[in-house]
C-alpha cells in the first residue's frame, strides 16, 4: 500500500502520555505532542502506554493523523525541534 501523505514515525515511538496526550517520543526525555507540534520534556514514568489500534483509528477518523499500519503511524508535517546553528 502506498501512503500518499504523510511523516512515517516508528509505531513504538508514539505514546499515550498519563494526561492523556499522544506524543512521539523522541528518547532522552523528549516528546512531541502529534496534535500540536510543541516539544516537552519529560519521563518515562509520564508514559502510559504505546498508542494502541483503537487509539488510532479514532485519530485517523478525527484528521488527527494520515493513516496508520503494523510499523508506523503517518503523521501530519510537524515542526523540527529548535537547534543552534553549528557556527
């Protein structure tokens, strides 16, 4: 299947945060919110659990996210996270 739109993230990388928001965790305590594109820091202990198929699909009804298969979940374009130049 091809997917005509769309960021692919790793599927194991997009978690369901204990306040409820779904985010890609980027490792090293850093995490994108899927909806809004703002980074944060934080936990492991602030996970609840890898996003499940349900989770998903009512995303993917709601525009939320592009489509989603067994490997990863095709997000709408996020913004980079901010870095200094390298001078």
């Amino acid at each position: 299947m091809i997917i005509k739109g769309g960021t692919p993230i790793n599927r194991h990388w997009v978690v369901v945060l204990r306040n409820a928001s779904t985010v890609i965790d980027w490792g090293d305590g850093l995490f994108q919110d899927i909806l809004t594109g703002d980074f944060s820091h934080g936990t492991e202990a602030e996970i609840s659990h890898t996003i499940l198929d349900n989770e998903l699909e009512q995303m993917k009804r709601m525009n939320q996210i592009f489509h989603y298969d067994a490997n990863f979940v095709y997000v709408h374009p996020l913004p980079e996270y901010p870095h200094d130049a390298i001078d």
